[in-house]
C-alpha cells in the first residue's frame, strides 16, 4: 500500500460490495449506486493500494491473496459502523423523518397497502420507502429499519411480532370452478412454481384438496400466477387474503382452505425506541392484527 494512503469507510464499503455479489452490477445494486460509479472507486482503489483486490474472469470477480486478507478487517468495519448508526438512530425521538420498510411482492395486493396510506396520512412529517423485494433483509446491518417477512418461524436477532396466520386455498375463474367435481381433482391441472420439468404433480398437490390434479405450466413470481389463474389457464394456490380480494378468482369448490405461513413484523432491537419505528410498528401492528379473519378465513382446517 502507498505509504500516504489510509482506506477509509467508503473504501470498505465498496470492496465488500463487489466481494459479495462477485460483479459491479451486482454490487452497484447491493449497496443502490450507479455500476459505473462503483466501477471508478473500485479502479481508484486498487491504485491507491498498489495492487489488485481482484482478478477479472469471464465469470465475474473473484478476490486476490490480499482481497482475502482485508476481507475479514472490512467486515468488523462494517459491523462497528452499523452498531454505531444503529445507536444514533436509536436515540431519535422525534416522529419524523423516513422509515425503510421491506416486504415481499405479494403485500403490494392486500389490505396491508391501505394501512400504510392511513399511517401517511396521520403522520405527515414521517416518509415512507418501500422496497418490494421477496429477498429476505438483513435487519441487523440496518437494511431496512422494519420487514414483513412470511414465514413459520423468524430466528434472527431481531425484535418480531407474529401478526397473524394466514390460510390459504385453491383459486380459479368462475368458468373453471363450474368443471370442478367432488372426485379429488381428476382432469384439473395446478400452475406450479420451480418443479422440476417432466413432473406431473408435487407434494402441495397430493397433501391438498385435489390429490389427482395434473402440474402443468410454471411461473416463477407470484404476480403473474394470479394474473394467469384470473385468465383461466388454471388452479392456483393462493393466501386466502390475496384470492378472495381478486374480483377474477373464486375459491375452488370441494375443498377446505388450509393453515399456511404468518405475516411478521420485524425491526432491530436497537430501533425499538425510534420514536417514528414504534409508531409504524405500533400502528400497523394493531390495524392487521384486527383484521384477524381477513387472513385466517372461516373454515380453515385445524394445523397439524
């Protein structure tokens, strides 16, 4: 290294960026700037350090003897630099200011969207940055300050409030519904997700209410498996709160709906007393919560 440099916070950032995604671009996305911008410091970088941090392959970027050596030192960098910001944050007492809120696609479809515009309104002076992404945030390196996460179990250091367990059914048009039989769904066909090609059925199918039902077709989002069950091209499994409120879709008849994950809630335990996180929390937390049967629906069969 040049005797007259020293790295600095904005180096590591950077360097780790690429270190864990093994491309610009995907490190430019991590951490939200421009590839070309990450590009630069990154070059910047390595000349100021005299040497490479990593080598250049067809396959993407992969780290040097002395990338792997300044690795671990980034890291604890990191990690001081996040218990220090989580600590300033932490002691805001004020409501306002903005709050990053994770949470999967598929919320963008639920009630949960209506909360959120009463909350705006009751507090003004708080913004709102919703990042709608089904990859799960890191909470404790301050990525987002609140997520929702769908899931059975939350094992992360993090403060977490189960909200409510969901239900799910099989949904389908009308017109589809009106060929549907009380025969355990012979000569129907289920939208799959990433099963393997060449299967005809899954677990989900043979544990549901239509064990004969056919696996045809795949998506790979859960958008576009509701825009095509509302089109017609077949069953799809869906949480009741997102089918019942499509007015193309109908929950298919013979069967009963059935327990599926929970929607938590989720912030960092340092954040617990930020005035404009409590509130959030606090406020939406109480509005889900009250629509309890909207996600767990009449009828559901008992968990296991």
């Amino acid at each position: 290294m040049h005797e007259n440099y020293s790295l600095n916070w904005d180096d590591l950032k950077y360097f780790l960026a690429v270190a864990r995604s093994g491309t610009i671009r995907g490190g430019a996305n991590l951490i939200r700037v421009n590839h070309t911008t990450l590009a630069r410091r990154l070059e910047v970088l390595e000349e100021r350090v005299g040497s490479r941090l990593f080598d250049r392959s067809k396959a993407g970027l992969v780290l040097t003897e002395l990338g792997e050596a300044l690795l671990p030192y980034a890291e604890r960098v990191e990690d001081e630099m996040t218990t220090a910001s989580r600590l300033i944050v932490g002691r805001d007492a004020k409501p306002q200011g903005t709050i990053y809120v994770t949470m999967p696609h598929g919320l963008a479809m639920t009630s949960i969207m209506d909360d959120l515009v009463l909350f705006a309104e009751e507090y003004p002076d708080i913004d709102l940055n919703l990042n709608f992404t089904n990859n799960v945030a890191d909470l404790t390196r301050r990525e987002a300050d609140v997520g929702f996460r769908i899931a059975d179990e939350v094992t992360q250091d993090v403060v977490g409030r189960k909200l409510v367990q969901m239900s799910q059914a099989a949904y389908c048009t009308r017109e589809y519904g009106e060929r549907i039989k009380d025969n355990g769904g012979e000569g129907l066909h289920f939208i799959g997700w990433h099963e393997a090609e060449g299967e005809t059925s899954a677990p989900w199918i043979k544990n549901g209410c239509y064990p004969k039902a056919l696996l045809k077709h795949r998506v790979s989002e859960l958008v576009p498996l509701i825009s095509l069950a509302a089109a017609g091209l077949g069953m799809a499994y869906l949480a009741c709160n997102l089918g019942d409120r499509h007015p193309a879709l109908i929950r298919a008849p013979f069967q009963k709906p059935m327990p599926y994950r929970s929607i938590w809630l989720l912030l960092h335990r340092d954040l617990r007393n930020t005035a404009r996180v409590r509130l959030f929390v606090d406020f939406v937390a109480k509005r889900i919560t009250a629509r309890r049967n909207e996600f767990w629906v009449a009828g559901t069969t008992p968990s296991s």
